[in-house]
C-alpha cells in the first residue's frame, strides 16, 4: 500500500509524530490520496481532516505504519464526505426549492373544484336519461362514439346530437 512513500519508523508512533510525518509528508500522500480518490479536492479535504483527528487522538496503541494508517484513515474521512455531499445539498439550491410553488392544490382549490364537480353532476342529473347516458358513457366510462352508439340502440348521429347538446346546457349554466 505504501510503495511510493517514505519509509517509517519501525517504533510506535505518538500522535505528534503521526502530525508530524503528515505533515512532512503531505504532498506524498495527497498525490496517492488523488489516485485512489480520482479527485484531488476529495483528496486534500480528507487529508486535511485527517490533520485534525490525528491532533485530538488521545489512544496510546500502537501504530506499525504511519503511512498506512494515515492513508486509510484520509480514505475513510473521504467515504464520509462523499456520504454527507451525498446527502445533503447546497444552500443555493434549497432555497431554489424553498421558493418553488407546490403544484398541489391548496384546500380552497380543492373545495371549489368539489363544489364545481357537484354543481355540473347536478346538472347532468337533471338532463333527459339518453343524454345524460351519453354523456357519462363518453366522457366518465372513456367509451367512443360509435360504442356509446352501439350499446343505446341508436346512430352515431344520435349519440353525435346528444353530445353537442349536453355540452351546449353544461357550457349555459355553468357561469350561472
């Protein structure tokens, strides 16, 4: 693992050591860190918080490879980030969404549109049966003309004539 960096001392090291073998060393590990990483910025974030956990280890167990130690802790550190970068997203880009619209209806959309539904059902409900039928056949059942036809027992012109006029009553007394 630790073919191009310098060799370390065979003794265990202190935290202080480790900080200072980092730190002799950084350009080293941070060229190897960007070729297993494939990102040099990846790559000097985790180096540098790698630098900063290395100052507050307090443990006392030894540590036969500084250099191996070092890189797979900067590797971890750098899995980490890509975790939270991951996660989360820019602050620019929350607030884009902050300011986007809900494309849902509010309650009183869905309330004028329920009281409009019920207006244009009680309409319908007072058209003569065969209209109303081909109406509801059309529009609510998805059926075509010439089926709505076939089932009522009647021409296309019928059912073509109903159509029209149960349009033309709704489009009347919906303003209303």
């Amino acid at each position: 693992m630790n073919d191009d960096l310098p060799p370390t001392p065979p003794s265990s090291p202190t935290p202080m050591v480790l900080v200072d073998y980092l730190t002799k060393h950084y350009t080293t590990l941070k060229s190897r860190m960007t070729r297993l990483l494939g990102n040099g910025d990846l790559a000097g974030d985790a180096l540098q918080d790698t630098w900063l956990r290395v100052q507050s280890r307090e443990e006392e167990e030894p540590i036969h490879s500084p250099a191996g130690y070092l890189l797979r802790m900067a590797v971890n550190i750098a899995v980490d980030i890509q975790r939270r970068q991951g996660r989360s997203l820019p602050f620019d880009e929350v607030a884009e969404l902050m300011d986007m619209a809900d494309p849902a209806p509010g309650p009183e959309q869905v309330a004028e549109g329920r009281s409009r539904m019920e207006a244009m059902r009680q309409i319908i409900d007072r058209m003569p049966k065969r209209r109303r039928q081909v109406v509801l056949m059309v529009h609510w059942d998805g059926l075509e003309q010439k089926e709505v036809a076939r089932r009522l027992g009647v021409s296309l012109r019928t059912v073509e004539s109903d159509l029209k006029r149960a349009h033309d009553h709704l489009i009347a007394r919906k303003d209303r």
